[in-house]
C-alpha cells in the first residue's frame, strides 16, 4: 500500500482484509472514532492506536442509520493514509447495495415479503428454502409485490 504525500496528517490505515488502525493522537481522532464507530466493530483500543474491524453486520448498522454507501467510501478515503483496497470498496457496496430493498412484514397472521424490487422478489422466490415456506392460497387482501410464508 503506497501512502499518499500527506499521510502524517491522516489518521487511518485501512487493511485489505477490514481491519481499521487509528491514531489516538490524531488531530482529528474524535470525528474519525465517531465515524469507525458508526461503520465497524472495536476490536481492541490501548491508548495510542485503536483496533476496528469491518463487518457486514456493522455496515448494514451504519446504513440503516442513514450512511450512504459512497459517503462511507469516500470518508475512509478522505481519512486514510493510503488508497483503500480495491477489495475494500467491493465489500462495502455489497454489504450495503441491497440494504432496505425487502421487507418482512407480519400481517394478516402471517409472514409477507414486500419489496419495490420485482427483481428482487424472483430472486428469492429462486430460494429453496422460501420455496418450501411458501403458502400458495391469496391472502384476503391482495398486496401488490408479496409472497406469504408459513411461521
């Protein structure tokens, strides 16, 4: 990882495999806590350098917060003393693209999938085990874009 000409002043080093290094000692070390905080997991925190670790838990976390997935990228990109992974930026959009497409709603006493995303519905109706949850009779009322399932 090659770093950038103004590393000294950046706080940041991101690994290819998630994991965050941050210098405690860092001018801006509490936006950049408040930011790992809000996108990862703490691993371990002595006193001068902290630990953190990218998870698809934690950015699910920061997107149903309101992060947008460019935000994210381009705040550790901003802080980071190098360019970030390739594989990074990958995990972060995958992690994050789907986020808030479907929904599971109990209604009717029963279990609905609704979603905007018809594509994303036949995705899932391709799933083997939605296949075997299915219930193939009409709910009393009909929602537009909703498969019921057995709890």
């Amino acid at each position: 990882m090659k770093l950038k000409p103004d590393h000294a002043s950046r706080p940041l080093w991101v690994a290819p495999d998630g994991h965050i290094f941050l210098e405690s000692f860092s001018p801006v070390y509490k936006h950049a806590h408040d930011f790992l905080i809000a996108i990862s997991e703490p691993v371990c925190r002595p006193e001068f350098i902290h630990e953190y670790q990218l998870t698809a838990y934690s950015l699910y976390a920061a997107v149903s917060i309101g992060l947008q997935t460019n935000d994210i990228i381009e705040y550790l990109e901003r802080l980071s003393k190098s360019s970030l992974p390739k594989g990074i930026i990958e995990f972060i959009k995958i992690c994050t693209v789907s986020y808030g497409k479907v929904k599971l709603v109990l209604k009717y006493n029963r279990y609905f999938i609704e979603s905007r995303h018809s594509d994303v519905v036949q995705t899932l109706l391709k799933d083997k085990v939605i296949q075997q949850c299915l219930v193939e009779d009409k709910p009393a009322i009909e929602v537009p874009q909703t498969v019921s399932f057995n709890a």
